[in-house]
C-alpha cells in the first residue's frame, strides 16, 4: 500500500458572496487543506462590503472581475502550499447570479497564456453586465411577479418551471435587464450561472450547467422521473415571455446552452491547460459537475431521508430529501446533484425565506446591545412571549417581499391578545417572538406540504409506533392529511410527520437558545457539523468559517469529485439506493475504523485553533462532548468588549412586565438543557449576524476580539454576564460521529405541545397579514 502522503486528493471550491473557498480532502474524505480569499481584505481596491455593492432600489451587486483576481490569488495560495500533481479531481459550487459574457469580446478561455493571471487576460469589457446582481438582489421582484402573472398565477407556473414567483429568480432578472438596459441585452453573447462560470476557469472551456442549476432559472421544464414523454427542455413558451419575442426567446435558449440532465456523475471536462502549465495541475485531473452552493452544502451532510437541513443565513433554507417529483407552489424542488443516471430519481425539496439575518440584527440592535443579550433574552423568555396560555405574543418581520404567498406582504407586525399593536408592552419579548415566528413558518410550512406526497408514502419519519392521542382529536393521531384541525389541514400536536433530525448549519444556530428552539419546534435533536462547532469556539458570530476551518460548500464540491472520480477508477459505489450518501458514508466509515475512531479532523493550521479547542490525540479534531459542564475556557475566549451589557441587561429587566416577578431572571439561565453553538461553513454565505447595516450582509461583531489572557473561573462565569458561549457537542452517536455531525441540541415534547397549541392562531394572523386586513 503506498504512503498516505502520496495518495489522491480532491479539490473543492466555493464562490460565496464574501469569498472564494477551497477545501483540498484525501481519498477517504478526510480534510487536508483549507484555502480562502476575503473579498473585502483580499482585493480592499473594490470597496465590497461582505462581497457586495448596495444601491437604491433595493439592488446588490457584485464585481465579477473581482471573482476572477480572487481565483488567481486563490490558485497561488493552493499552488505554493500543496502538490498539486495529486489533486485528481475537481468539484464545486457558487452562489446564486449570473454571468453576462459580451458577444464580440467572449475570450478564448482554452488559449490563455499561463505566463500571465487570468485576470489580465480577461477585461472587464468581456462582461456586458460588469456588476452582477446576487441572491440578496430584489430589484427584480416585480419582474417576476409580472412573470408570474403572465403564467396564470404561482399554481400554474409552479407546475410548468418547478417554482414559483420569488425576487432573486434568474428569469426575472433576465427580463430586467431587458427592460431596464436594452444596450446590455443587444451586446450579450452568453449568460452563465456562477458556478457554471467558476467550472469554466478550470476547465478552459465554456461549461454548462446541471439540471438542478437549470430547475432554478424558472425556465427550464422538468420531466419528472418517468421514463415516457417529453424531456426536460428550456421552455419556450416563457423564454418568449422573457424575450419579449420568440427570436429573442431562442436567443436566450443559445446564451444559456445545454443542459446535462444525467444526473451529475460523470466529468464535465479536464483541467485546463493553463492551469497545468502555470501551477502545475496534473493534466489527467478531471473536472466534475459544479452546482448551487445551498445543495452543494447539503450534499457535504450527507442527510438521511427523514432528516432535514435548516441552514441560516442572509436567506435561510429548509432543504430535504424527496422522493416525487410534485411540483407545487408550495416549495421549489431540484433534481438530487449527485446521482447516477442509473438510479431512481431523487430530488431535494427547499422551503426558503429571504428575512432571516437582517431582521435578527434588527432586533439585536433595537433591544439588545449584544449577541449574548439576545441569546439569553430568547433563552429566559417563555414560550410565546408570555407565561399565560391565552396571551401569547406574535410577531412576523417581513423586511422584504417574500415568495408566494408573501409577495406583496411588506412590514413589521405583532400581535397581543389577537389585536394588531404598534410594540409590544414587555419589549424583552421582541427576541424570542421573531425566532419563533421564523422557525415556526418553517415548521407549519413543512406540515402544509406532506399532503402533496412530494416525499413519499413513508413521509411519518418512523414515529409511527410511538405515536400518541393528539389533544385536538383525542384520538390516534391522523395520518392521512385529509382531517381538518381546528381550521389546519394538518394536526398541529402530531410530530410523527415532522424530521427525526435538524442539521443545522449558519451563525444563528451558533446560539444555545436558537439550537434549543429548533429542536423544540421539530421535536426533533438538532445536529451541526463538527467543523462548525470547533470554528464557533474561535469566531461564533459569522456565517463565514474562521481561517483554516473548511466551508460546508465546498467540503460538497469535493465529495462530489472524489465520487466521480471513485467511477471512473471502477469503485463500486452508485449502484445502490441513495448512491452518493451510499458512497460518502462508506468512505467516512472506512476512514473511521482507520483512524480506530478518532474525531475527524475539523481546520488545517487554524491560529488559535489548538489553544481554544480541546482536540482529541492525534485527530485535529476537538473533543466531540462537553461533559454538560461549561469549561473556564468557553466562558472567557470570547470576551466582548462591551462593559454597558450587564448595565443593559438590568434596565431591560426593570421594563414593565407581563411575564411575572419569577419568570425572568438570571437564575433561569442555569435550566437550559443545553449549552450548545455552532459556527457556520452555510451555503447561504456572504453575511454575519451583526448589524445595523442596509445591506442584506452584516459587518463582523465589532467589539468581539477573542481573548484568552483574561482567566475567569467557573463561579466568576456562573455570576456575572458573560459573552456568547457558542454551542458545544452532546453526546452523540458513533454512526453520527463518522460523518462530521454533532448533536447540540435535544428536543422537549411538552415544549413541541406548547408550540403546537399556538400554531392556529400563528397561521390566523398570518393570514390576515395576507389578505391584507391588517
């Protein structure tokens, strides 16, 4: 057997909003290097905040020859710090936007001389649309509403594109650009999608997208997994739309190109030359599918069929496994990434909302000067704001236009006792009430598409045994859909539908409060990745991982490139169900009982790392569980510089009460179940949970510099307010362990019955938000 210095290994890289990633992994997924480049402190000439531009109208852009010099910084950083003859294969991802190529200046990207970077040989007159519009973009929302609109209403589109209406869809940016820059649109040879455009440069040829990319453009008709009738084909009823003319509409069809409907394992095409010349690449490496950096982060966890992965972030996303292809306006579903052509088709189903960081900085800045205020404010407050069971508090924070049926639902809204109120009378509510009412939409929107079979007939997650007499029925819960609860169609109190697991990734899970109240929604254990949790203990208050920590994004790329490259070397794996999740597991399990059941490793050469999480001998790893104590060390590394927190706290709590003299005090934070965070390696990168900011991206916490030079002991921890503690891993499974998962939270059932009983007047309000009566 040759050395393990010598084996192969895979490089994944992910173009987030705020930077450009790699994570370099070695034949049995274990992590062998992180590399990255910071858009604001790498390339300080484009004056991006978290990656990006802000303008009026609600417009967010980015520089796309910033990408390119971040690519070649990045390939030099890779280039002088590993040998890249080992380097086999090559996988990625990218956020969501578009590239758009000049017509008459498209370069011939296979005949770049390797003696220059990249970047000098590609002007920004190659791109008639210089600064792209991002995810967080929604100057495009009416397009797609009026897109909508002109295919018969979300039922309907939802039914011919796979989605509905939503502000950062390619298609309605397309038509914006049409209409709003008719100069642009008449010089555009070809449109890519970021991670196509990504997959390019290291091909040397221009790339296409898979079909998961093209299910997102809201142009592309998918067929369903039935062997019989048409294929899955651009649509040219609403590229016309788009166009404005059916000339216009095949235009586009040529910009965007083909589509690899095969399902994602196979190679797109070999290293390029450049890169073999000038950093010497070896030229046999291939290049695999590239794909959308939410359902590359999704691949990296490797979720079983009933789990599902919340990730937070600027927008947050629920994704899961599905097994049907039903499209509804409900949610938006993908074709699975990584699947054999050979397989059952799989798909993966995502419910997303597009206020989630900004309106939790918001409130963070309202009522709170710090993250740690917030999490113990949410951590003390009772259920629903209030200890009575007919008072609770509701409050819904529609920063912006949302997808169906939120779309024309903008403002701030709280409820007390049914009645619309302009604040609420206890402020320390605001918290808790918001966090509740994002993760509840979550919870109620899952139950609301069950009914549709989009996941199958065994959609009651194995619960079914233990299941129990629901309070609304008094009888064996319903398992049907079909029964009417007290206005729902679905039983609020059954939690058998609902995941057996939450994985979870994203700086807001970094909060024990936040970790606690998913699971309490779900009913369900919350899981995070292990790199999270060792990055949380250095920086826990960035959806960005620290340095040497690897993104979760581009951990996918690279798994999906080891898979690919497993076939090509005649590796039986794909050929069962679930053969990508088939295949990484093997590996992990392998790379397991080799290593006798050590952690797997979490950061490369992270500063600090070593000093600020304990690791397990030998495995680069931190030691998977807290003991349920809170060390000396987790209570001071993460010291804030903010002397006013203890002052604040105590005037907050001198505010008028409807909570009663015993339901809120210091004291009640020792009865939290947990005292677990996270960091965040999240797919919807670019942005920290800080604020105040106009942009859909926050600035890091200022104020936050981790300390290790002020020693406190335990009883000094437990006595005075501290910073943020991030979650710490619980006990867990070995079978959870080998795949980098952790669990930091532990679900409550009489919590879960507490959330149920409020989840029809949560939807009462929500519809009069609706229908406008409020």
């Amino acid at each position: 057997m040759p050395p393990k210095t010598m084996s192969a290994l895979f490089l994944g890289v992910e173009l987030a909003t705020d930077q450009l990633r790699a994570s370099i992994v070695d034949e049995n997924l274990e992590l062998m290097g992180v590399e990255c480049v910071d858009f604001d402190t790498g390339l300080p000439e484009y004056q991006t905040h978290g990656g990006i531009f802000t303008t009026p109208g609600d417009a967010f852009t980015t520089p796309v020859e910033m990408w390119i010099k971040a690519f070649d910084i990045l390939m030099e950083k890779i280039g002088k710090g590993y040998d890249l003859t080992r380097i086999k294969a090559v996988g990625g991802a990218a956020q969501h936007a578009l590239v758009w190529w000049h017509a008459s200046q498209m370069p011939q990207l296979q005949a770049l001389d390797p003696r220059l970077p990249i970047h000098a040989q590609i002007p920004m007159t190659a791109f008639t649309l210089q600064n792209t519009p991002v995810a967080q973009d929604t100057s495009a929302h009416t397009h797609a509403l009026a897109l909508e609109a002109a295919l018969g209403g979300p039922d309907l589109m939802a039914a011919r594109v796979g989605t509905c209406a939503h502000a950062s869809l390619l298609a309605a940016q397309l038509l914006r650009v049409r209409e709003a820059w008719p100069e642009v649109w008449a010089r555009t040879g070809k449109v890519q999608v970021a991670s196509s455009f990504i997959a390019s440069l290291f091909c040397g040829a221009y790339a296409g997208m898979g079909e998961a990319e093209a299910c997102a453009t809201g142009l592309w008709a998918h067929s369903g997994p039935q062997p019989a009738g048409t294929p899955s084909h651009w649509d040219e009823g609403v590229l016309e739309i788009v166009g404005g003319s059916r000339d216009e509409g095949r235009r586009i069809w040529g910009w965007l190109g083909d589509v690899d409907i095969s399902g994602g394992r196979r190679r797109i095409g070999s290293i390029s030359r450049y890169l073999v010349d000038r950093y010497g690449f070896d030229p046999e490496t291939i290049v695999t599918p590239f794909t959308s950096d939410y359902l590359s982060t999704y691949l990296s966890l490797c979720p079983s069929p009933s789990d599902a992965v919340l990730s937070f972030g600027p927008m947050d996303a629920l994704l899961a496994p599905a097994t049907n292809y039903i499209p509804t306006r409900l949610y938006t579903l993908f074709p699975h990434p990584a699947q054999d052509a050979s397989e059952r088709r799989r798909y993966v189903l995502m419910l997303s909302s597009r206020n989630a960081d900004v309106p939790r900085a918001l409130v963070r800045d309202m009522y709170t000067k710090s993250w740690s205020a917030f999490d113990r404010l949410v951590a003390i407050v009772p259920p629903g704001g209030s200890i009575g069971l007919d008072d609770k508090l509701f409050s819904y924070w529609l920063l912006q236009g949302d997808a169906y049926p939120f779309s024309h639902v903008k403002g701030i809204f709280r409820f007390e006792t049914g009645v619309k109120v302009n604040e609420f009378r206890d402020l320390r509510a605001n918290p808790r009430c918001l966090l509740e009412s994002q993760v509840l939409s979550f919870r109620i929107r899952w139950s609301r598409m069950l009914s549709t079979g989009v996941l199958g007939p065994n959609a009651g997650r194995g619960r079914a045994a233990n299941a129990s007499p629901s309070p609304v029925s008094q009888q064996k819960r319903n398992q049907t859909g079909t029964a009417n609860y007290m206005g729902l169609p679905f039983d609020p109190y059954d939690y058998t539908p609902l995941p057996t697991r939450v994985i979870s990734t994203g700086a807001a899970a970094n909060f024990p409060s936040i970790a606690n109240l998913v699971g309490d929604i779900f009913n369900a254990p919350v899981l995070v990745p292990t790199t999270q949790i060792d990055g949380a203990q250095v920086v826990p208050h960035r959806n960005a991982p620290p340095q040497g920590f690897p993104a979760r994004a581009a951990l996918g790329g690279a798994y999906v490139a080891r898979w690919v490259w497993g076939k090509e070397k005649g590796t039986p794996a794909g050929t069962g169900r679930g053969g990508f999740e088939e295949e990484v597991r093997r590996l992990l399990a392998k790379r397991w009982a080799a290593s006798g059941g050590a952690p797997i490793r979490t950061d490369v050469n992270a500063p600090g790392a070593n000093s600020k999480a304990p690791s397990a001998a030998g495995s680069g790893a931190s030691t998977p569980y807290g003991h349920g104590t809170r060390s000396t060390l987790g209570a001071t590394i993460l010291v804030e510089e903010d002397e006013d927190e203890s002052e604040e706290l105590d005037k907050i709590g001198g505010m008028q009460s409807s909570f009663g003299a015993s339901a809120f005090n210091e004291a009640d934070l020792g009865r939290m179940r947990t005292v677990t965070s996270s960091t965040a390696g999240t797919s919807m990168s670019g942005s920290t949970l800080d604020g105040p900011s106009t942009a859909f991206t926050t600035p890091d916490l200022g104020g936050t510099t981790p300390t290790a030079e002020t020693p406190a002991t335990d009883s000094a921890a437990q006595s005075t307010p501290t910073s943020l503690v991030p979650v710490t891993a619980m006990p867990t499974s070995d079978a959870e362990l080998q795949l980098g998962l952790a669990k930091v939270a532990e679900p409550d059932v009489d919590a879960f019955m507490s959330y149920a009983a409020i989840v029809p007047e949560f939807c009462r309000l929500e519809g009069l938000m609706i229908k406008s009566l409020v």
